[in-house]
C-alpha cells in the first residue's frame, strides 16, 4: 500500500462513518479488488488471492455505508494488506 492508500486507510480506521463512497472504491483498487459488476446500486468488488467479495453503497449523502467499510477494513486487517511499500 502506498503513502496515498495508507492515509485514506487511516482515516477509514478513525472514522467509518465519514468516508466517501469515491474513497472506498480508491481504498479498493489500492488493495488489489477489481470492481466485478455493478447492479443498481450495488457496485461489487472482488479479489480471487485471498478470495474476497464486497457489495458497496452510496448513501444519499455521497458516503459509503459504515458497516461496508468496516467489512472492507476487517479483510485489509485480516490479510496484513495496511503495509506500506
């Protein structure tokens, strides 16, 4: 993860409920997740290596839903991923 990734994994960490949903896709493609297909407003992102998949949201207020970016934060954390290159 580069310095830009890690910062906005910092600020995900401090605080779920503030993210931009344009932040957590960025925080996605950092990590390596593809964004597989969207349906409706449902934009999907996987990973094969560890095999990881995601359904993320916009809110009506331009932010992510915190219990998506907490799942997203929970796999980073899980897999070692918050390493700076």
């Amino acid at each position: 993860m580069n310095k830009k990734c890690y910062g906005l994994y910092q600020r995900a960490k401090a605080n779920p409920k503030g993210l931009r949903f344009t932040e957590v896709m960025k925080l996605c493609k950092c990590i390596g997740l593809s964004c597989d297909r969207v349906k409706g407003s449902h934009f999907i992102y996987k990973k094969d290596d560890p095999f990881f998949l995601i359904s993320i949201q916009r809110m009506k207020d331009g932010t992510a839903k915190p219990y998506q970016v907490r799942q997203l934060l929970s796999y980073i954390d899980d897999n070692n991923l918050d390493r700076l290159e």
